[in-house]
C-alpha cells in the first residue's frame, strides 16, 4: 500500500508544476543564463514546498519527492538550473537535519546526476521523449534512492530500505512520469511560441528588408500592419503603432485618403485585386511621391474575404529619369533638326548670293551709266538697297548654317564686351538699364571679334524687344568647369573648362515650347513685318562654329537668361593689332585669269575688273582656263576663281596653272564657304578668299590686296 503522505506529497508537486508552468512562462525570453538559475530557484522553492510536508518514516529519516523534482529538472532544465535547484534543496535537508540528512544530500546528488546523464545522452532532444522513457527514468533514479539508503548508520538502513521499497516502486516512478510528461508538454509549447516568436521576426524582417511599401487591412478599411517603409511614410515610429488606425486618421490629405478607401472597398466588394496603379501618396514629412500600388482581397480558410493587402514601390525616381530621358530626346531631336535646316540654309545662301552677285553687279555698272538726278537712277538705289538687305540676310543663314567664313583669334572677353558697351546702350535705348558684371582673371576665347559682336548685339537687341518699355539687362562673364553631370542636363555641351558670358533681361519671359523653337530659322514671336527670326539663329550658327554651346533658361514674366558656354583657351598675351593707315589704290593694270561656272557671274565680275583697268581673261571650266593660260601671249598675275567647279575644283586647277606660270597668285570665290573650304583641302595659311555677293569696291580692292601681297615660297 501507498501511504498517504506520499500520494499527498506527489499531488503537491504535480500542483507546484502546474503552478510553475503557469507563472513562469515569460523567464524565456531572458537571457538563457538568468532564465535558468530563476528557474533552478523557483524549482528549489518547490521542492523546499514537497520537503516540509515529507512522509516521516521515523525520527530523522524523512521521504518526498524531492527525487522526482530533480531528476526531471536535470533532465528538461540542464547543469545550471538543476544545480541551483540542487544547492536549495540540499541547504534545506541540513537544515532539517536527522540521522538521514547525509542520505538526503546523497539522494539529491544522485538524483540530479543521474537526471543530466539521461539528458545529455539524448542530446538534448527532449520534445519526443516518451512516457515510458519517463517511467524507466523514475525507476532508475528511485532504485539508486533505495540503494543509497543503505548509507545509513547500522540497521537502519536495510530497515528503512525494505519499508520504503513498495511505496517508492509503485508511486514514484509514475509520479516522475507524470510530472515529466507535465514539463515535455510545457517544452513543447515553449519551443512552439518560440518558434512562433522566430517566424513573426523572421517576416519581420523580411517584410522590413523589401524595398516596398506593405500594409493590410481588414474589411472596414482599419490597418492590421504594415511594414517599417509604410510606417515612415505615415510617420509612425513603429509599424505596430498603426493597428487599428484608418486612412484618415494618417497624414494623407483628406480627399487622397478618401480615394484609397474607396479603392480598399472597391477591391473588398468585388473580390477582384486592382494591380500596378499610379497614384500620389503625401508622406507624413511633406514629401510627395509616386507610387506604382497593388491591392489584393485577403481570403480565409472559409472563402471569406476579410480584408486587403497592398504594396506600393517608390518610382519618384524612376518618373524623374524618363521625364529626364524624354527630355534629352527632344533636345536630340532639336540639334538634329537645326543641323538639318543649316544644312538646308547653307546651300540655299550659296545659291542665292550667286544671284545676288548678279544682281548687285549689273545694279552698280548700270547706276555708272545714269544720271544720278534721274528717277531711274533712285530706282536703281532702291535695287541696290534690296540686293544688300537680302545678302544681310543670306549672310545670317550662313553665320546660322556655320559657313561663313571667319578669323578667329584669341581675345580678352571682358575687354571686348567693354568696347561694345556704348554701341549696345544706344542699341538698347535709353529706358533699358545696362549692367555690365565682369568676372576678373579670365581665360581666352577664340572667336572672330565681329562675331562675338554679332552675339552681344542680337542677345541684347532680343532682350530689349522682351523688356518693352523699362527694365535692365545684365550682362555677366565667368568661367565654368563641365563635368559629366553637368553635360548629361545639356545634350549639346561636352566636358571641359569654359568661358561663361550671361546676359538676363527682366523682360516678359519664355514658356518652354517657345525655348525649344528659338534658334530655328525665321522663327519669331514678334509682330509681322518687325523682325526676320534671324538673330537668335545666327548667335546659335556663330556658337556652334567655336565650339560652344548655350543655355537657355526663362520664367514667363519674370525674364530670360542666355548662358553662352565657349572654350577656354587658358592665360594669353593679348596684343594691340597694327593697323596701316596708308590706302591702297584699288585699280590696276594686271592680267587676271577669271574661272566662273556661273555664266552671269562670269560676265558682271569680269566687266568689274576692266572697269577698274585690269586685264581679263575669262574661261567658265577648269580645261578652259588651263588652255586659255597656254595660249596667253602675256603672263597671267592673278587667278581669280570659284570654289567648286564641274571637272576640277579650284584648288587642283590654281597647281596645275602654278606649274605652267610660277608666282601666280590666286584669289578664291563662293557662295559656300567654310565647310567647301575645308572639304577642297585649302589651307588657311595660303588662302585668299572673297565670299559671294560682294560689290565692286570689294572684289577690287581685294584683288589689289592679293596682288600687292610679297611673294614667298609656296604662296598663291
């Protein structure tokens, strides 16, 4: 039979176990070292409990189920909390002291040894042990309890030995079953919520490390999470502080909030998800972005829709680059377009100056031979005027087109620009302020001087017609390192150091579509009848010939701003040019060999030159001219010839003639200068070159120069 103490006894432990399991479970989540000696005291505790209310078996010689504790607590707890467990116990039996306090302390020894043996045999894989495995620990931990009452003194220990025998046998291997089967269950469950516990961290985790936004609600449009991107847009510490909130109780302005839950019970009522949709979302910073948003219905094991989960990804970004992208293509677009129409103007400037050269030419020897009080004559004026006014204008086609021709030299900006400031405030007039803001120590540019006067005059004649009536233009120089960013915002410019020179007006302003259109040809915003739409072209055309490259920017009503961005040629010695003050006399006696394609050019250029006391000998191809040199009874001084010409080009034709007459001088003429210079391989050391149209004056005096110029070794 099992005395009642004991069963008594057991029931105390196995209530102190549930208690233990109840009250204890939040010792996990400290650190493993301080949860196991809390545990090893509250275990100790326990079996302080079981041990003041022992079944007696005579004066000094006590049995409870300190056994069992500790078996089972070296087995689920490990070294740390058994020993702590241990030390209470084995303090508390010396306390109670009896002539079976040193078996006790034995018992307890061998109980908690015996308990890590069976726990570090099994490698600690305690959730599968079974109750059978518990039941054989309880007989092999009780069966060395009774062997070890054999230590106490003289008869007493078989004594004790043989009335505990029954008892022990029966009640506590099934007392260490059950109250191992108690602390499985409860590893199990702690294994359990830890695990849990891991998997909510891991999608923690996981959901914080995706780069989008991610939130869920339930049906009524309360959020039930987010992840930490969501919960920074919506200004919130931590995602947790968002449950059980709604959209308008975020930072979202009222009517945006509004709109995402009329999408939430959109996507709730139908069961369908609305995928990849552009909206604006306004985060709790002020900062607004584009977000490309998904919604999907949240289903429950029952078909039930009982909320949404949504992702949002930032494409502020993303929207910033193609805007940029688009952007860059229209201004490819632009420079393509411009290259094309100065291509287009070059050639229609080369065949027009032929006419007007014509023109010009029959108009002046024609006003030779009429009175000039003659109506005729003032009508003869009036073609003149006409023919100049429209050779102005071919003249702006190609500065536009980049085939005038140009001698370029290094120059002082600064002193430049303040040579022309007089000529610009009398351009600009008297009710424009003119502030001119000069950077100091900088670099040399090399530009024709007149275009760079062209430039400053066209610039500031636009920003005068943008001002109307009163305002100021400033007129700015600096110097600019391009780097790569910065010539990835301007397709035209490329990295290097340049020469900066700005002029801003306060005038009306441009709005972006007319930026884009400003530098085509005879494009103009100004009334009919009171500008060409050439300006603006010929500062481009003139720009783009050295190199550079412009910037435009502009807020209606507010002005405009012209950056123009030319090469920096580093430190230079800037010399006062000489300049002769002795005229040369324009009329002559020489023989000049004239090749013209241009039959009426041919003619009128001719009677020019004879006007002027030349000799000429004319010829409309290269194979004339070369046969009418042979047959010359008189030696040929000067050739005066078209560029291009069918058969042989002018250059090929002057060798050929240089062979025949040494120190022959050439002069070359066209229409289409620069780009047919460089194509026909003349070099600028040895080039003489007079562009179409050009008037009697100029094509005598020119000739003059050429022929008065020293002859040395492999001149024209």
């Amino acid at each position: 039979m099992i005395p009642l103490p004991v069963l008594q006894n057991i029931a105390f432990l196995l209530a102190a176990a549930a208690i233990f399991d109840l009250t204890t479970h939040k010792l996990q989540r400290r650190p493993h070292w301080v949860w196991q000696i809390l545990s090893g005291l509250i275990l100790g505790l326990i079996g302080i409990g079981v041990m003041l209310t022992p079944w007696t078996i005579e004066s000094g010689i006590v049995l409870d189920t300190r056994s069992i504790l500790i078996s089972v607590v070296g087995l689920f707890f490990g070294t740390i909390a058994v020993v702590v467990t241990m030390a209470v116990t084995i303090i508390c039996r010396i306390i109670q002291g009896g002539i079976g306090a040193t078996t006790g302390v034995y018992v307890i020894f061998a109980s908690g040894l015996i308990g890590l043996i069976w726990r570090y045999w099994r490698k600690d894989l305690l959730t599968g042990i079974s109750a059978l495995e518990l039941y054989l620990l309880g007989i092999v931990v009780h069966t060395a309890m009774l062997l070890l009452m054999l230590t106490l003194p003289g008869n007493t220990g078989w004594k004790t030995l043989t009335s505990m025998v029954v008892p022990v046998m029966l009640a506590y291997p099934l007392g260490t079953t059950v109250f191992g089967i108690l602390l499985r269950e409860r590893l199990e469950r702690l294994q359990n919520i830890a695990a849990i516990a891991e998997s909510r961290e891991t999608l923690s985790k996981i959901l914080n490390t995706v780069p989008q936004g991610i939130f869920w609600k339930d049906a009524n449009g309360r959020y039930l999470g987010c992840n930490q991107i969501f919960a920074r847009s919506a200004g919130l510490k931590m995602p947790d502080e968002i449950i059980g909130k709604t959209d308008l109780e975020l930072p979202w302005p009222k009517d945006y909030a509004e709109n995402y839950r009329a999408i939430d019970l959109q996507v709730v009522s139908s069961g369908q998800p609305r995928l990849q949709y552009t909206e604006i979302l306004h985060q709790a910073d002020g900062n607004q972005i584009t977000t490309v948003t998904s919604k999907v219905p949240l289903i429950n094991q029952h078909g039930e829709i009982f909320g949404i989960l949504g992702v949002f990804g930032d494409i502020t970004e993303l929207k910033k680059i193609e805007a940029e992208q688009i952007k860059l293509r229209e201004q490819l677009y632009q420079a393509t377009k411009m290259e094309s129409i100065g291509r287009l103007a070059g050639g229609v400037a080369h065949d027009f100056n032929n006419m007007l050269g014509v023109i010009l030419g029959f108009t002046e020897m024609s006003m030779r031979l009429v009175d000039p009080s003659t109506t005729v004559y003032k009508h003869l004026q009036e073609v003149c005027r006409a023919a100049e006014r429209s050779s102005d204008l071919t003249r702006q086609l190609l500065a536009f087109a980049r085939k005038q021709t140009v001698n370029p030299e290094l120059l002082d900006i600064n002193k430049t620009i303040e040579g022309m400031l007089k000529i610009l405030t009398r351009l600009i007039g008297e009710h424009i302020r003119l502030v001119w803001e000069p950077t100091a120590n900088l670099g040399a540019i090399k530009i024709d001087p007149s275009q760079l006067d062209q430039i400053l005059a066209n610039l500031c004649a636009n920003a005068r017609d943008a001002i109307g009536k009163t305002g100021m233009i400033t007129i700015t120089t600096g110097a600019l390192h391009a780097d790569a960013a910065f010539c990835r915002n301007l397709p035209e410019s490329y990295p290097g150091d340049f020469i900066v020179l700005s002029i801003t007006d306060s005038g009306c302003g441009i709005d972006e579509k007319t930026i884009g259109q400003l530098f085509e040809p005879f494009f103009t915003t100004k009334e009919f009848g009171t500008g060409t739409g050439l300006g603006l072209a010929t500062v481009y055309g003139i720009v783009k010939q050295n190199h550079g490259f412009i910037k435009v920017t502009s807020q209606p009503g507010k002005g405009t701003c012209f950056k123009i961005f030319l090469p920096d040629h580093g430190p230079a010695n800037f010399e006062e040019p000489v300049t002769s003050t002795v005229l040369k006399p324009v009329a002559g006696h020489e023989t000049i060999l004239l090749v013209e394609d241009e039959e009426a050019i041919l003619t009128i250029t001719s009677m020019m030159l004879e006007a002027a006391g030349y000799r000429v000998i004319t010829a409309s191809s290269p194979s004339e001219a070369i046969k009418a040199a042979q047959n010359s009874q008189c030696k040929v001084q000067l050739l005066l010839s078209d560029v291009v010409m069918p058969g042989m080009n002018g250059k090929e034709m002057a060798e050929r003639l240089k062979e025949m007459q040494p120190g022959l001088k050439c002069l070359f003429m066209s229409g289409y200068t620069a780009d047919v210079i460089a194509r026909q391989d003349l070099s600028e050391e040895s080039l003489n070159f007079l562009a179409k149209p050009f008037n009697s004056e100029e094509l005598t005096r020119k000739v003059r120069e050429v022929l008065d110029q020293q002859t040395t070794p492999g001149s024209n």
